[in-house]
C-alpha cells in the first residue's frame, strides 16, 4: 500500500513535467507560421534593429487585400515591428530621436505612410496614432523578382521593407 502512495505523487509531477514542456513548445516563436526575424545594419554611425515577424505570401494577394490599402497596417505579423536607432536620425528628412519605436505603415497604391510610434511593444492591433514620434510619406515600387516572406533590408541609403513583389524604401541619414 505505501508503493502506491508513493508513485501517485511521483506520477504527478511527472505529467506536470512533460506538460511544462508542451506549454514551453507552444511559446517558442520561432514555430509560429509568421516566425520572428531582425534586421540590423549602420547608416553612418547610426546603428540600426528592426525587428518583426515574417509573414508569408502562401498564394495570398498581398496588396490591396491581405494587407488593406488606406489602413493602418502593423508592417509585420504578431507583435508590432520594432525599428531601433542609437542616434538620432533623419528620416525623408524630417528628426526622427535616437530611441526604440513600434513601425507601422499606411499602405497606397501610389504613396505610403510610414510610422514610427513611442509605444515600442505592443501588439501589433494596438496602434494608437495619439503616440506617434513621425509620420513620413515613401513611394513604393515593384521588384524584379518574388519575394515569399516580408523581409527588412537595412541598407546605406535607409530601409526598405520587402514582400511579394514590392519594395518600400525609406531614406534613413545621419542627423547632421
């Protein structure tokens, strides 16, 4: 009798063990269908981090549909796109302070709307625009060539945000 009283408490911190474990596997990020990714690269002396979640085109049309035109759109999936800079910058030539802000975008078939939000982390639907550091307007153009999954580029020139078949560049300069 005293070997079952035994095994019932071992049992049971065994299970919760192994369930620990399943719970701990349903969190990591990285098996989400829209993993998470990062950009990192320097403009100047500015060094730069984007990170954010990488969705996937999947046959979807992206543009104008997944993504609505005229709609605050969280430039990612999941949690809100981060864009991170040790110093302060101009972007599209307007101040942007060294710090941590949320990206986001308005998306247009002729212009977007780039913006850099103080709220940081946040889910990615929590945008409030009560918080926004800068707003800028960025012309988008096409790619040459398919591109599956969102990607950031941090490049001499600024960023660029690519997915599908289409780039967004913005000019991203050291603040003189």
């Amino acid at each position: 009798m005293k070997k079952l009283h035994l095994l019932t408490p071992l049992s049971f911190l065994l299970i919760c063990v192994f369930m620990s474990f399943g719970a701990c596997a349903q969190n990591n990020k990285a098996n989400r269908p829209s993993p998470p990714a990062s950009a990192t690269g320097e403009i100047g002396p500015a060094n730069i981090t984007i990170n954010y979640s990488s969705p996937a085109v999947k046959g979807r049309t992206i543009w104008g549909e997944l993504v609505p035109y005229g709609q605050v759109w969280r430039a990612g999936a999941n949690e809100a796109t981060t864009f991170e800079v040790d110093q302060d910058v101009m972007v599209e030539g307007k101040l942007l302070p060294a710090g941590k802000y949320s990206f986001y975008t308005i998306p247009g078939e002729e212009e977007w709307t780039i913006i850099f939000n103080k709220v940081a982390n946040q889910w990615g639907t929590e945008y409030d625009d009560r918080h926004d550091a800068l707003r800028v307007n960025v012309k988008p153009r096409e790619t040459a060539s398919m591109n599956e999954r969102l990607k950031y580029d941090v490049t001499d020139d600024g960023i660029v945000l690519i997915w599908e078949k289409m780039e967004v560049p913005v000019s991203v300069k050291v603040k003189e």
